[in-house]
C-alpha cells in the first residue's frame, strides 16, 4: 500500500478513537509509564517526560487528544502555513525498509492556520503543544517579502494556541528551497517576527545539511532576536550518506531522508551547538530514535528533550512508553536524580 495512504489511516482513526474518553483511557493504562526522574520545567513549560513528537505526523491537529495518552511529554503539530497548501504531486512518501528511513517529499501539505487554529479552539492539552510554522509553499513566496509576510500571518493566527511555536526555515520540499539560510533573509524574517506579540516561547527547526559556516553564522543571528530553542534536525537532502542501504540509492532523488540516515547528522550539529553556545538555547534533538540509546545520547550531547516520528512508524506506538521506562533506568543506573542532570555531560568530551 501507499505509505501516505496508511498515514492518512492512521490519522483518521486516531482523530475518530480520541474523542471518547474511554479509549484514552484505555490506550493510558496500555502505554503511558511515569517516572518522577524525567520530569523537568523547560522555558516555563512542564514536561512529563522528554520524548516528543516531532512535526509531520499530526500535521493538522487531528491527534491532539489522543496522542498524550500513548505516553508522549509533548507533541508539535504542523506544519501549518498561513494558507491552505495540497502539497507537492503523488507519491511523496516512500518507505525505506533497510536503511529504517522514510523519503518525504509533502512539500507542506496541511490545511492551512485558520481551520487548524479553529480545530484548536477551546481544547484543553495536559502535556505542552508546540505549533510548527512555515511559510506557504507557493509561487507568490518566491518573492522573499511575500515570503516573509506569510511566515507572519501564521504566526499571528497560531501563537495563541501553541504553547511554544517552532519556526521551521529548514523544509526540504518547498519552491524556491530554504531561503532562510540566506544571512540577510533570516535576518529580515526575525526582525518581523519579533514584533510579533507573544511571550511563547520560540524555536526555530536547522537542516543537518549546513556548513559549519553557515550554522555559526546562524547562530550569530539568533543571538540578536527572539529566540529560545533550537530542534536539530529536519530532514537531510544529501544523498551522499553512508547510512542509505545500497539498495535503497535509486529510490527516488526528491524529497529529504528521515530515520537511521539522517541520525548521526542531526547528533553531530546538536553536539556542535551545544559546544558552542552552552546553555544559551534550549536544544531539542530529533532524528533517528528507535531505543531509548538513541535518546541518552542526545540528551548528554546538550538535548534537553527530543522529538520522533520514524522510530515510532516502524516499532509502533509502544515504542514510547519503552523509551522513556529504559531512560529512567539509564539515568538512575549512572547516579543521576533527574534528567536535568545529564543534559550535555558529554557534549565537551571528545
Ligand atoms: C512523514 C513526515 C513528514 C514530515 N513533515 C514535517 C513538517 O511538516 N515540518 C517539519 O518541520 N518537519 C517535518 N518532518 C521532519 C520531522 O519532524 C523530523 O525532523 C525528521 O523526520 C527526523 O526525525 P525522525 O527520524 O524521528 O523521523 C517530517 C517527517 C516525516 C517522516
């Protein structure tokens, strides 16, 4: 079957199971797993525990009541764009079943700010929901303000209802690339998006693609405006990597490569920010996560919470509740009270 298909399944059933409180209920006792060693407050938000879901899966808000109870400490919809946006052409999701990867080529489909916001309106969440905005991915944003006032208007619409909001410059699918790495772009991007009124938190979501030029410039930038976290990684468009199953090269050239292909690419520019700036931002690491390894590691590389998809499509939903009850043991068994502890402990070791 077409992988979008299934998505699309699951999404549907989950959105109709999570409006009766006794499925929730059900799926809680199943999955959920609490341990007081994962807690943490982080940039005023309280997390059950770190292991999230990162934006794509729930793309329009659909999953928002049932996904706290297969034990996530924070889900991030979207993304969402200011308009509504069908995405690019089909097929645009391909499994790689050796290299455990996903080839995604959306091109931001999602339903848009205003019906997603109104699907938000009034609903309670228990855990902290991020909003992940873009900007649209349309021939009008090929024109960089067009662009950039279209970032804003999402954020406009979306701030009320996230409790922090990711700005994602970093889409491998979009007309006219990621024109937010450009300096003097991100630079007029946040100096509009910082008017923006809000006491939200802000992250903003990096490609694993980037020069370590480029990132130092970026990080220089960010300096300067309102922003708090940094999610390390999107999805890498580089198919020079060692990590794609030989046969699995010729799949398809479109789209960015998610799962075990892009996870040592996500580490290493987590564990770089981290050396460089320290605490200075909140560091949420996402990429490749399938055991409970794969989060210590980006945790005591400078993470203080992580974010999945893939592990999570190929091992199922229990994959979350495992992850965080063989964290817990981790932690306890190298001496530490609570997670807080090992965020980056090991960032400075080489
Ligand atoms: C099906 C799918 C759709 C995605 N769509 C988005 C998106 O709309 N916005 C975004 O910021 N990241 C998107 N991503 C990237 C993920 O949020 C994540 O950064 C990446 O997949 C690495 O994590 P993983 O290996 O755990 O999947 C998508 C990933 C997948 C697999």
């Amino acid at each position: 079957m077409d992988p979008e298909n299934i998505h699309d399944r699951m999404i549907s059933s989950g959105s109709f199971f999570g409006r009766f409180s006794i499925i929730r209920k059900f799926f809680s006792i199943v999955f959920d797993y609490k341990n007081p060693i994962l807690n943490q407050k982080v940039l005023g938000m309280d997390f059950i525990n770190p292991i999230g879901l990162s934006a794509g899966f729930d793309k329009n808000a659909e999953l928002t009541e049932l996904l706290p109870s297969i034990g996530f400490g924070f889900i991030e919809i979207g993304s969402v764009t200011a308009e509504y946006c069908a995405g690019n052409p089909k097929p645009r999701l391909w499994r790689m079943q050796l290299s455990e990867s996903l080839i995604v080529y959306y091109g931001l489909k999602n339903d848009g700010a205003e019906k997603i916001a109104k699907r938000l309106e009034n609903k309670k969440h228990h855990i902290p929901l991020g909003i992940n905005i873009a900007m649209t991915n349309c021939q009008n944003n090929l024109d960089i303000n067009n662009a950039i006032e279209d970032f804003k208007k999402a954020f406009d619409i979306m701030k009320s209802h996230a409790d922090y909001i990711t700005i994602n410059i970093s889409c491998p699918n979009a007309l006219g690339g990621q024109p937010f790495i450009k300096p003097e772009n991100l630079e007029n991007l946040l100096n509009i998006l910082d008017k923006v009124e809000t006491d939200k938190p802000r992250f903003i979501k990096l490609s694993p693609d980037l020069q370590k030029e480029e990132i130092d410039i970026i990080l220089n930038i960010l300096k300067n405006h309102k922003i708090q976290g940094i999610i390390c990684s999107n999805l890498t468009k580089n198919r020079d990597n060692k990590k794609i199953h030989q046969n699995e090269n010729n799949i398809t050239d479109k789209g960015g490569i998610s799962g075990k292909v892009v996870r040592d690419l996500s580490d290493d520019l987590l564990k770089y920010i981290y050396q460089r700036e320290g605490k200075r931002f909140v560091l949420i690491g996402v990429g490749g996560i399938f055991e409970a390894k794969d989060v210590y590691k980006k945790i005591r590389n400078g993470a203080s919470l992580v974010q999945l998809i893939t592990g999570m499509i190929f091992e199922g939903p229990s994959l979350i509740s495992n992850l965080n009850q063989d964290l817990a043991y981790m932690l306890k068994k190298d001496g530490f009270k609570n997670i807080k502890e090992a965020i980056g402990i090991d960032a400075n070791r080489d």
